[in-house]
C-alpha cells in the first residue's frame, strides 16, 4: 500500500496479484485497477512531486505509470515505461 496525500491517492495490490487499485484517499473511493501484464507486484513507491508510480513485479519488471486525478471518482493514467531489469528486451 502506498499513500500519496498530495495527489490524494491510494494505491493497494495484494499479495501475490496482478492488480493495483487507485483509490480517493479523501473518500476512499475506488478510482480505478491497474493490470500487470507481467508478474505479480511486488512494490510501489510514489515518486514525490511527480505524479509518476514506480511498480516493481516478481519477474525483475519496473513499471513507470503517469497518473493524473481528473475528480473525486475518476483518474487517467499512462504507463510511461516498462523496464526489465534482469536484462532482457526492454518494452
């Protein structure tokens, strides 16, 4: 779980799951879920006055998702990057 209290967002994922959700932290509102294509995560950590979410998976996979809050019930991101940090392709 990550908590962003300037963006006003909620990140969770269980254990062992390809899901991240993005909730309202204000209203704890769901905003949206987020598939892993690639692994299970493992991690997630805001990157602080950005509002870029660092994801790292089981598998070495680093994902970098852009999000942008647009209300208290909806939110747009991007993932900006897919990096395999074991050495293979990068996508």
């Amino acid at each position: 779980m990550q908590v962003s209290i300037y963006h006003n967002v909620l990140v969770t994922s269980s254990n062992s799951s390809k899901f991240i959700c993005l909730w309202d932290y204000e209203y704890i509102k769901l905003l949206s879920c987020l598939e892993i294509e690639r692994g299970e995560v493992n991690c997630m950590q805001f990157i602080n006055g950005y509002s870029i979410l660092i994801v790292g998976t089981n598998n070495g996979m680093v994902y970098l998702v852009q999000f942008k809050v647009i209300s208290e019930i909806c939110i747009e991101y991007n993932i900006l990057a897919v990096i395999d940090v074991a050495g293979r392709k990068t996508y």
